[in-house]
C-alpha cells in the first residue's frame, strides 16, 4: 500500500521532481504553499513530492542506509566523487 504523498504539479506531465524531504513533526501539507515561491513560470513542469515520512515512523527512532559506492558513485558528479571511498 503506498504512502500518503503530497504531490503538486506546477504543469500537466512534468519530466522533473523534488522530493522535499521535511521533519520536526511537520506533514506533506505544511509545505503546499510555498510551492508558487519557489517556482519560477518559465521553467519547465515540476512534481513537488512530500513524502509523510522519509523511511520509517519518528518513534523507531534514527534511520540509516548502506549505499555501496558502486551504486552510488555513477550518480555522482565526477567533480565530486573524489569526496568518496572508492571513487
């Protein structure tokens, strides 16, 4: 069962997201209205996703994942993967 996201499309089919990734109690909503702020009508459709909560419930406490470098590091800029283990 999927998750109860927020989503807004500042245009029908967008091709590109941002993923607001919030805490402090706050819910998908709370952002809605800074959407039109941040949107400038000359760029192309966005899909504003707020998702309820990143990986798992506030009371399981801190979350971590493990990305191996070889997963991650093709998604890296090259001028940046240096920063890296392994890259």
């Amino acid at each position: 069962m999927p998750l109860p996201t927020v989503e807004i499309e500042t245009a029908p089919d967008p091709k590109h997201a941002v993923i607001w990734l919030h805490g402090l109690g706050a819910d998908g909503h709370d952002f809605e209205p800074i959407v039109p702020e941040l949107v400038d009508r000359s760029w192309p459709a966005l899909r504003f996703v707020f998702p309820p909560y990143q990986v798992g419930p506030y009371a399981d406490g801190t979350q971590t994942v493990d990305i191996p470098a070889d997963v991650l590091l093709p998604k890296v800029a090259p001028a940046y993967r240096h920063l890296f283990v392994g890259g």
